[in-house]
C-alpha cells in the first residue's frame, strides 16, 4: 500500500498525471521490486514512463541503452523540463566534447544524475565500463529492445554485447527491456540475449483502434500524396521513403506545390537533424519527408497520418512507423504505398548477404508482400503477425480492406486441395513452392523433386497464382497452417489443419487482385490533367491572351504558350497560387500576366457552376530543381554553354531544352555572352524581327522562312530563348 501511495505521489508531482496508462503501474512496481522486466508495448503506450519515474525513485543511477541520440536528447529534454535541475537527466554519446562529458560523469558522481542515456556503442568503451562500475546503478533499461534480434527490423550488433557489459558493472542488477515490436520469436530471442527468460513479461495489445491502415497501388503516388496533404488542412504528419535520394527529391517537391517539409536522414549532420526535428515538434513544417532514422522516440502526440512512400523491409518497421501517428489517441491515418517492383529491389539488395542473413530477410520480406497483397482485415493481419488473435468484427471498418470488402468465394474445394497437398509432401515445402505446384509453374526445383510430375501438378491452373497465394495467406490467418520461421518459412499443419482435412466445411475467402498488374510509371515527374479539356473556356483564354499580347506588343505565344493555356482549360486554377501548377507559368509569368487570365476563370466557374478537379496539377521539380538553379548560376556567372552542358553531361540539346523550360516558367536569363559569341548581330536582329512578328514560335516554321541554309536550328532555339526571356519574363 505505501509502495502504491509513493508511486502516485510521485507521479503526481514529477509529470503531473492522476493515473497509470495501461500496465504502467504493475510494470513499475515489478523493476521497483528488483525484478528482471520485459514490456513489449506499442508505440505511444507510454514505454518510457516505465523507467523514467523508478529511476526518479530509485537510489543510484538508471542507465538506459538507446539507439538514437535524437531519442536521448528529446527524452532528456522532456525530463529536465519536468525535473527542477539538468543534472537529473544526462546522455552520454559521440556527441559531447571532452568538456561535456566530464561535467556528465561529475553530475553522476554527484548523485544528482537519476537517468543517463548511453548508446550501445559508447557503452562497449573500456573507460565509461570503468567509470560506470565506480557507481550505483539502479537498474538497465534497454529501450528498443527488438535491436538485439536478427529476426527485428532494426538489427544492431553492438545490441548483443549489452549483457555481457551489464555483467562487468556489477551483480544482481535488474533489467528492464522494453520494445514497441516484437513477434513471439523476436520475444525469444530478446530474452535469450539478455539471459532474462524468468523476467516477469509484460505484453499489451497491440491493436491501434485509432489508426486506419490502407494499402493503394503505387501509380501517380506523389500526385496522391500531395492531393491527400492538402485535405488535411495543415494536420501534420511523416512520409517514409527507403533512400535518401528519394526522401530529398519528395520533400522538394512537396515544397514547390505549397506543402511545407523538411527531409530528415542519416546523411544530414546532426544539427541539422536536431532543428528538423525541432521545427517539427514546434509546427513550422506540416511534414517531414525521412528514413526510417525519424521516429523513434519522437514524443509528438498529434501525428495525423503516416505515409510510406515505399514499403518498408518488415513488418515490425511498419507497425512501429504506423505507430507515430494518433498517439493522443485521436485519429491518424496510415496509408502506403505498394509495388512489386519496390519489393524486388529490395530482394536484390540481400543477394550478396551471408545465406543465413539472406534466408531471414527473405521471411521477413514476404510477410510484407502478404500483407500488402491480402484482401482481409489489416488489423487482423497485423495482430495475427505479433501473435494476438482478432475478430475482424472489432476493426469497425477501420482499414481499406473492410471498409470497401473485396470479392469473396466459396474455398472449400480449394483450402482442402492445398492443405492434402502439404500433408502429402510431408509438410517441408514453403508457400512459394506449394502455389508453384498447384498453378502448374516450373522452376528449378520443380525439376529436383520431380513435382512437375505429382498429379496436383497444374491442377489449379485455371485458378491462378494469385488466387492460390491468398488462400495460403488465409488459410495462415485461419489458423490452418503455421509457417515454420526457424525452417525458413516451411508450411506446417496445426490441429485445425489436419481437422478439416478429416472434415471439411464451406468457407469463404476474399480475394484481391488490385495488385496482380499495378502498372507504375518509370518518370518521377507528374503529367499534367486529370480533367476534359474545356474548348470554351480555352477560346476565351486565347482570346484574352491575344489582347493582352496587343497590349504589350508582343505575340500571344510570349505570353502562355497553347499547352499552358489547354492545362488552364482542364484544371481551372481560380488564384495565382493555383496558376503556379500550371506547367509553362511559374512565379514570373504568374505575377506578370496572371492575374486577368485567373480572374476570367473564376468567373467562368462560377458563371457555369463547374465542379473542378479535386486533384490540381502537381508541379513536379523532382531530379531535375536543383539542375535548373545550377545552370542559372552558371549562366549568371557566364560560363559557356558547351561547357556548361559538358558538365551536366546533357549535351548542348538537352541543356537547351533545361533553358527553355526555365525561360518558359517566367525566369529571365540573359545569354547575351555566348550568343553574341555565335551569332553575329545583323542574323540576331533579323531572327528577332522575325519571332515578333510571327503567330507561333515554332523552330520548324522559323528554319523554313529563314532558310536552314543560312541558319542551325540551335541558333534559333537560342534567339527564341533570347527573344521569349527580353519580351515575355
């Protein structure tokens, strides 16, 4: 009873919380009580509360082992905020200069130090060993435990030398492991490293009910993720990409169409890293585009939507990056984005590993693809995988699959068709191989067991492989088979298997094929419409540039060229922020010409009472932004253009063609250096004259009427740059 009052008096006082979240309570009173803890809780359960406040009341020093030194920093920020002096919480990493860190080992040594954060590596130095043997620690916790097993999703090495070290600082010290992920044999594992198999476990459902889970075919995805931002009316939120390349280019991008964003990965220095993350909690950016290297530990409640760009390498990774979003309990969307393509690019990547390496993270990597590929209740899925059982009943629609049910079938004949055959091939064969022999495919190991000769062998060829594939990945859910993860996945019977068998029974299964033929585009950049071309409002359009055109005496064609105004006819962009979108305009020709063109468009909308694309025009810079400022810096530092498209290896077509796309978007660029290098000033003159007379601006119609004889077609590109940049930007 007295160890009860002090718990929430203390709890009272320090955080200023009335009550334990979950099994808080029990799991503090079990470390409190000297004993080895395992907590396996999802992400924003309130794991760090579990050490946090029995270190406050501990004597001595709690070390807890941490990957991430932003995690350190956010969590020992937090707890100076809440403590009366910084010496309460320090970290102890590669971050500190010498200076730093002896103040650190002083406050310890003090006594007035409750946590220190070290990161494994640090821990593993003979010095901090030595320093950390001199004092009284408390107990370990060991944050992010999933990163001692081979089988997480963020294997560390240096994770499996921590009880090693723990032993070396002295005896009996309790530890507390804690991990948002863990499948039963990531559990195992964990507790075997930690040589903690009496530990009193603590395992919470892992069940978000706030969080809905979708997967979309991965086609026009960024005009998908930037049409879904918007929606959101500033609510924030995180996107995963797997590179950093990608994670530049999206936040670029997302930038250019108004969203504000930051990129955040491992190759950005550590200040850098520290005030994205910062600007983040402090809501100067809507979203930050990042690795997996975000997240872990970021203490910010009201995430609304996660969005993985690209699948991640598991389904431990998922679930954990899922988890940042709702953590106040209110809604957060989770939506990814799925190709096969991506998938194999990440197979190809394990190829030159170890066999051992490769064989579990090929495992891993199909739990993803069966996720992503099924047809029945994410939730339920994703539950089943952490060893929880589900009634799909309890998703209350909260993910795509029972929001918008896919087409279900009779799967009797076939579940029994394929559980005979597992039992018949004395259950040592993985799904892979089972679906090949009913499907009718051959392969090399067909060939080596000779089952291209079975009499099942193409007996569900008519079915299909996809079809096959979910009914194993139901038949798994279902409880009828059991994948051997130390056997590599190899299909097992369980007793309701070998049931059914001896007594089938009508069964409905659910099939999805969204995802047998998703076709993805090779380009980044995003193509301009999503609406019919309005041949109205497009004459008025070319109309009102004629006039202004007269008005400025210049030809209609420096004003908007025809695609820009046919773009303008489809997406009816109302305000100059809008007109941006539009490809050929850009901030320049917007703020110069804009405004009546938009002002005709939004009265014509109204006038007509046109219901307009939801998803506007996307302006993509992707791969090719940071080219652009590059030539303009070059050009401004008048460098030549052969040499200038020698160095961006484009040759002097393709630089030609990044300049025209510049001076087209309102950028005025003066290319007066190398062209009057070129082209001597009676030839610019006449050429000149020419385009501010002609109705189009066509090189062809130009070559034809001055003659290809006395003229390249480079030499006219280059005076229409000229022509368009003088007259029109």
């Amino acid at each position: 009873m007295e160890i009860k009052k002090s718990l929430f008096d203390n709890l009272h006082n320090f955080f200023g919380f009335e009550k334990f979240k979950g099994e808080q309570e029990a799991i503090i009173t079990s470390i409190l009580s000297g004993n080895d803890t395992f907590v396996i809780m999802p992400t924003g359960g309130g794991k760090s509360m579990c050490y946090q406040l029995p270190a406050l009341m501990s004597e001595g020093t709690a070390i807890v082992i941490s990957p991430l030194i932003a995690l350190m920093k956010n969590q020992v920020d937090q707890l100076r905020a809440f403590g009366s002096s910084d010496s309460i919480a320090h970290f102890l990493n590669s971050s500190l200069n010498k200076t730093e860190t002896a103040k650190v080992k002083q406050d310890v040594i003090a006594g007035e130090t409750k946590l220190l954060y070290v990161a494994p590596e640090s821990l593993s130095k003979q010095d901090n060993i030595d320093f950390l043997r001199d004092i009284k620690v408390s107990f370990v916790a060991v944050d992010e435990a999933h990163c001692i097993s081979e089988w997480g999703h963020d294997f560390r090495p240096e994770y499996r030398k921590i009880r090693q070290i723990i032993g070396q600082l002295g005896e009996n010290i309790p530890i507390i492991a804690l991990t948002a992920t863990a499948t039963p044999k990531v559990q195992q594992d964990i507790q075997k490293n930690l040589q903690m198999q009496n530990a009193v476990v603590f395992k919470s459902s892992f069940n978000r009910t706030n969080l809905y889970y979708e997967i979309r075919p991965k086609k026009n995805e960024l005009k998908e993720i930037i049409k879904y931002i918007r929606a959101q009316n500033g609510k924030g939120g995180i996107i995963y990409c797997l590179s950093r390349k990608k994670v530049e280019e999206v936040a670029e991008t997302l930038n250019i169409n108004g969203i504000p964003s930051l990129p955040y990965h491992a190759g950005l220095d550590a200040n850098t890293r520290a005030t994205t993350q910062d600007r983040f909690l402090m809501e100067d950016v809507q979203v930050i585009v990042a690795t997996i290297a975000f997240g872990m530990g970021i203490d910010k409640p009201d995430v609304r939507f996660v969005i993985h760009y690209d699948m991640p390498k598991s389904m431990e990774g998922y679930y954990q990056e899922t988890g940042r979003a709702g953590r106040d309990g209110g809604e957060g969307s989770c939506i990814a984005f799925y190709d096969q393509k991506d998938i194999d690019k990440l197979a190809k990547f394990m190829k030159d590993k170890p066999v051992s390496e490769r064989e579990i993270g090929t495992q891993i990597l199909n739990e993803v693809i069966d996720y992503a590929e099924s047809s029945v209740c994410r939730r339920k899925q994703i539950l089943h995988y952490f060893g929880e059982s589900f009634n799909e009943q309890g998703c209350s629609s909260m993910c795509d699959n029972c929001r918008h049910p896919k087409e279900r079938f009779e799967a009797e004949y076939d579940l029994l068709a394929l559980l005979k055959l597992i039992q018949k091939l004395k259950e040592n064969f993985d799904a892979e191989h089972i679906v090949n022999i009913l499907a009718g495919r051959e392969d090399a190991e067909m060939n080596t067991f000779s089952h291209d000769k079975l009499e099942e062998f193409g007996s569900g060829k008519e079915r299909g492989a996809v079809v096959w594939k979910s009914v194993v990945r139901q038949a798994v859910i279902h409880n009828f088979l059991v994948k051997d993860i130390d056997s590599y996945g190899i299909l097992k019977l369980t007793k309701s298997g070998k049931s059914f068998i001896e007594a089938p029974y009508s069964i409905r299964f659910s099939i999805n094929t969204d995802f047998d033929k998703v076709q993805t585009t090779e380009e980044d950049d995003i193509k301009a419409g999503g609406g019919a071309l309005d041949d109205t409002l497009l004459g008025y359009l070319k109309e009102l540039r004629k006039k202004t055109a007269k008005q400025k005496n210049i030809p209609p064609f420096v004003v908007f060229q025809d695609p820009s105004l046919e773009e303008m006819a489809s997406q009816y962009p109302v305000n100059l922020e809008e007109l941006k979108q539009i490809s050929g305009v850009g901030n320049g020709k917007a703020m110069r010409y804009g405004a009546p063109f938009v002002e005709l468009i939004k009265k014509y909308v109204e006038d007509n009472d046109i219901d307009r694309p939801q998803d506007m025009v996307v302006k993509s810079t992707v791969n090719k932004s940071s080219l652009k400022v590059s030539i303009i810096q070059n050009i401004d530092r008048q460098i030549p253009l052969d040499d200038i498209a020698s160095s961006k290896g484009l040759g002097m077509p393709g630089l030609i063609q990044e300049i025209e796309s510049i001076v087209l978007s309102g950028t005025k660029l003066n290319l007066d250096y190398y062209i009057d290098d070129v082209i001597d000033e009676d030839r610019q003159d006449e050429v000149f004259d020419y385009f501010k007379a002609a109705e189009e601006d066509s090189i062809d119609l130009a070559l034809a009427e001055l003659g290809e004889e006395d003229y390249s077609r480079e030499e006219i590109q280059l005076m229409r740059i000229k022509f368009l940049s003088e007259l029109g930007n």
